[in-house]
C-alpha cells in the first residue's frame, strides 16, 4: 500500500517548535550541520520562520544567510495513494 521513498535528497515541511528565538537560532543551526553530515542541505530561500507570540531578537540565520519571516504556513504536500 505505501510505497518507501529510496530517495532522500529531499525532506519537506519540517515543524520546529521553540518557546524563545534564541532556541529557534540554536536548533536552526544545530539542525543544518546535522543535515550535512548526512549528505543533506537545507535551502535558506524556502526555510521561513514563523513566530508566533514571541519577541523577535533578531533575523534566524542559515548558512549565513537571513531567512525571511512569515506570518502565515501554508503546505502544498501532495499524497499519492
């Protein structure tokens, strides 16, 4: 019935969950040389943070890059059966 993906140069829609923004930077950080390890690579222009009644301390970096806050997620996952 469902099919496993041999293919893992890809992972989308990934949730982190944080209670304050310097979490979101650590983990955001700690989850981009992690992925590397594996041979995976996290895209600064399709990674938006989105916070949610938190101060904002300062812009998330990825790779040194900013990444682009957002106010609003919306998912386009596809599900073939």
């Amino acid at each position: 019935m469902w099919k496993q993906s041999d293919d893992s140069d890809f992972a989308d829609d990934l949730a982190l969950l944080f209670h304050k923004h310097q979490h979101m930077q650590e983990k955001t950080s700690e989850l981009e040389t992690i992925s590397a390890r594996v041979g995976l690579r996290i895209h600064p222009g399709k990674t938006k943070p989105l916070g949610i009644n938190t101060a904002n301390d300062g812009p998330i970096m990825l790779g040194g890059s900013e990444l682009e806050e957002v106010e609003t997620f919306t998912s386009y996952t596809w599900v073939a059966l």
